[in-house]
C-alpha cells in the first residue's frame, strides 16, 4: 500500500472530524481488564485530548509519544501521547493541538488532523477523545521541561502489532491490583491508558476486538 492510500485506508476507519464522540457512544477504559474494580465517579467525567500524531518518514509512520516528566503530580515519567484537560470553549481538534504545542513545541499547521478514535476512561475521571493526525517532515519539537522529561517515535507497524502487548499487574496505592496492557519497545515502556488507547485504534482501523 502506498503511503497515500495508507492515509485514505486510516481516515476511512475514524470518527470524522465533523461528528463529536458522543460521551454515551462505545468506548474503551482503563477497566477493561478488571471489570469488577470498575466504579462509578460520582461526578461527569472531566474532557481531554491527546494527539495520536502519526509522523510521516519515508520508512512508514512513526507515533509522537512523549515520557512525562518526574516532576509531575500524577503520572509521573509514563509515557503519554500530549494532551491535556479541554480548556472551557475548546474542542477536543484545539484541545490536541493546543497541548501538543505547549507540552513539545509542536506548531500546529504541521498536523493534519483526519478523524477521532475511541473514546477513552480513565480510573482518574477523564473522557479522552484521542485526536488522529498526520504530521508532515520538517518540523522541530523542544520538550516543556515541566512536564516532559523526553520525546520519541515509536514505529505505528510496531504499535499496531498486538502480539508485541503483555497483560501486566500492579498494585494500587489502595491496595486493588490493577490489570492492564504493556509494549516495551527501545526501552520505552508503553502501558496504561496509551497502550489502552493504541490497541482501542487497532480495533477502529482492523475492525477486530482488542481486549
């Protein structure tokens, strides 16, 4: 396949751009793996967005990810897509890009964004709208050292291979073991809601069940 009809055969298989993920529409989450543990919030869940950017290099496409940093409240060094909480007034297109300029320098008229991919939830009470968008060459990122610690490109043949994820467990701080999936890959560790999020798009594009 040509990488143009790579592009066209990506964006066919997304939520289009002009239809919002509805928050009552399917979705995948942190609880997958351990439905018993699952919980109500007690309160809406709070929107955000992340960029899935699929950087176009002439091997194939490469996924923007980013290790946070470890001075960081929550979530420290795991590796994440940029994004963030939606400002009030934003969509989840500005929300993406927004982060994604503020987290690693980013600019915006170097992505394109396509389509959504699934909804995600969080066990920390956030609605993430993964944002899919292709960057073209030529852009330069600088890591906000706040909350970056570093800045990598994961091959997507790689990350759309599921038989490079593992089931892992962790125990809580509240003592509840949590399940999840893993992918290492050049040293990165790829778990949690980004694995979560990458294997809910495996299933939008091969039209199979990740879980």
């Amino acid at each position: 396949m040509t990488q143009a009809g790579l592009h066209d055969w990506i964006s066919d298989r997304l939520e289009p751009l002009d239809r919002s993920p509805g928050a009552d529409g399917p979705r995948a989450s942190d609880f997958d793996l351990d439905p018993e543990n699952w919980s109500s919030p007690g309160k809406p869940l709070t929107p955000a967005a992340v960029l899935v950017g699929l950087i176009e290099r002439d091997h194939g496409l490469n996924v923007l990810l980013t290790r946070r940093s470890d001075n960081m409240r929550s979530h420290t060094g795991q590796v994440a897509f940029p994004g963030g909480r939606q400002d009030p007034g934003e969509g989840p297109i500005q929300t993406a890009l927004r982060e994604a300029h503020e987290e690693v320098g980013l600019e915006p008229h170097f992505v394109r964004p396509v389509g959504f991919s699934t909804p995600y939830q969080t066990g920390t009470g956030f609605l993430v709208t993964p944002v899919v968008g292709f960057i073209r060459a030529g852009f330069t990122l600088t890591p906000n050292p706040g909350e970056v610690a570093d800045i990598f490109e994961t091959p997507f043949s790689y990350l759309m291979d599921l038989t490079n994820y593992e089931e892992h467990e962790r125990e809580l701080p509240s003592g509840v073991k949590r399940r999840f999936y893993a992918t290492t890959h050049e040293a990165q560790y790829i778990w949690g809601a980004t694995a979560g999020m990458l294997r809910a798009l495996h299933g939008r594009l091969y039209g199979v069940n990740a879980s």
